[in-house]
C-alpha cells in the first residue's frame, strides 16, 4: 500500500526572520533557545505580528535576555496585554549560557536574533548567533559576490 507524503506540522512555523543579521554581521555559530511569553505575545505571533529587525541579545545578571524586540498587541487582550518592545528572557542551558558570556566578552562580538518560530511542538523558538560585525568594505565585497552569483546564473541558464 502507498504512503502518503507527509504534512507539514501545523504547529511549526517561521514567525519572523532577520534577513539583514547576515548582511551587517559574520555569524560564526548558531544555537537555538526558548524564550518566556505572556499569553497575548504567543497569540499575537500566531497571528504574524512580529519584528526582529533592530533587536539584539545581551548577557545580564547571568541571564540572557531579548532586547528591542517588537511583538504586535493582541487586541483582544484589553485588560491583560503587554508591552510591545520588553525585555523578554531566553531560556538556555548554563553552558550555552557561559559560552555565550565568553564570547561577548572578546571584542567585537555579538548576539543576534536571525529567526522566531513554532517548533514541531508550537512552542516559540528562538535562533540566535554569535556575530562579529562586518566593516563597509566587507559589506560592499558580499553585495559584489551576491551580484555576480545572479550574473553568473542568468548567464547559464541563457547560454
């Protein structure tokens, strides 16, 4: 009897993605963490209002929180909404956590939120990584290499 090709997961989906980290920042590694949400937050993600675009994370108090981060008020959450841009704390292990220290601690790094999204069991993840940022020359070298992998392509698929 054939199988059927397997859905994709209702639950998981991407809720928002900061394409310009890869632009500004070298993302030397990446890890995955859980984050804590009021029930209006989570409610308003599945709904798609999200940005990451000016946010970033930081290592306070032995504790690792999201920073500048903007999630859309649920409306009908009235009374017990939230604040849109709060500190929102990331949950990692301890060695995550430690490493994390030690590289914001060498000169120059960063951490960086790249994506928001529903895991496979609907809860909120988020995808972070550790950055270096990237000088004006080194941006204009990966819109250069960028512009010629979308020459070289129109070039081999016209002949």
């Amino acid at each position: 009897m054939p199988t059927m090709a397997q859905k994709s997961d209702p639950n998981s989906k991407l809720i928002a993605e900061n394409r310009r980290a890869r632009f500004d920042y070298f993302i030397e590694s990446d890890l995955e963490a859980g984050i804590m949400l009021l029930g209006s937050e989570v409610k308003s993600l599945r709904q798609g209002g999200s940005n990451l675009g000016e946010s970033y994370a930081s290592v306070e108090e032995g504790e690792l929180w999201l920073i500048n981060s903007y999630v859309a008020p649920y409306r009908e959450a009235k009374t017990w909404g939230h604040e849109e841009r709060r500190k929102r704390k990331l949950l990692v292990s301890r060695r995550e956590l430690a490493r994390l220290w030690n590289a914001t601690a060498r000169e120059g790094m960063t951490i960086v939120p790249l994506k928001w999204y529903f895991n496979e069991r609907g809860l909120v993840k988020v995808k972070l990584g550790i950055a270096k940022g990237k000088k004006m020359a080194d941006k204009r070298a990966t819109e250069a290499k960028r512009d010629w992998d979308r020459q070289k392509q129109r070039l081999l698929r016209h002949g």
